[in-house]
C-alpha cells in the first residue's frame, strides 16, 4: 500500500478570520480521507515542514496590503532550506483581507514562484471589509457561502493530490 499524499496548511490568524477559512479548507481536504492534513501555526512550521508535504495552502491575513509579518517570518525562516527541494509542487493561498488582498496573494505568488511551486488554483481572497481600527481588530466571521469556497478549496487540493493530477 502506498504512503497517503500529505497537504501542509500553513496560517496566520490574528482576529480569528484566517483560521475560520483555513479550518474550512482542512475539513474539505479531510472528506475523502485519502490525504493527510497538517495544519500548521506559520510560528510552528518550517521547512521539513514543507519538505515532508506533497502540496501546500498557505494562508494570511492582509496587513498594511501585505501577508501579516508571521507569515513573511515563516517564509523568511523557510525559504533557503527547501529552495530546489519543492520544484513543482503544488499550491494555492487564502487572503483574509479589509480592503482589497490582492498584494498579499502577489507577494505569496512571487515565493512560491521563487520555489518554482505550481499554482493549481486562483488565490482565493475574502473581504471582510474591516476598515476602521476597531473593525480591523475585532474578531471576525466569515460568511457562509466564503467558508464554502475554502472549503472547496481544501477538497480539490486534496482530490488533485490523491489522484496524482499535480
């Protein structure tokens, strides 16, 4: 019997937002139950973390139009470590953001461009429209139909894997 394919879920979530989504996906990825899931704090994971997975989904709240600086920290500390080790894996992202996202997907797509990862899917950005200081630091909750998609998300990384598609 062959080893199951494993999909690595690393995130950061400071109101709460980007855990809700990232918990969405894994719960989607875990339905067919022919791929490991490990979800992983970007303060807990590193790169045998990332060497140890088949395929990724990274995860961050946008903060100042950018990832949140936990998530620059986990690639910061990952990046040389695997660098020409994960060519060609695969990858998608999730964006909790106030405004807009899409710079924090560009700045997760020029990493995973510079570990030469394959996206498999459009970054998937939700917005919360949290604009003032009390808004930004509230807790959040992500709507129904949101929480949908990342679940969707999760299951086709994980069918994708298991099936041997990417």
């Amino acid at each position: 019997m062959s080893t199951p394919k494993t999909l690595l879920i690393v995130y950061h979530s400071l109101t709460g937002g980007t855990l809700q989504m990232v918990e969405a996906a894994r719960d989607g990825a875990q339905d067919g139950g022919e791929v490991a899931v490990r979800l992983l704090h970007a303060t807990a994971a590193g790169p045998q973390d990332l060497l140890d997975a088949d395929g990724y989904l990274f995860a961050t709240p946008e903060n100042l139009a950018a990832i949140s600086g936990l998530m620059k920290d986990f690639f910061d500390r990952s990046y040389y470590g695997v660098l020409d080790r994960i060519q060609g894996r695969p990858y998608a992202s999730l964006v909790c953001a106030g405004s807009d996202g899409s710079n924090a997907a560009r700045q997760m797509a020029r990493i995973a461009t510079g570990w030469r990862l394959k996206a498999v899917a459009e970054p998937l950005i939700v917005c919360t429209h949290a604009q003032t200081p009390e808004a930004i630091l509230a807790p959040k909750q992500i709507a129904a139909d949101d929480l949908a998609a990342c679940r969707a998300l999760g299951e086709a990384l994980a069918t994708g894997l298991a099936l041997g598609v990417f």
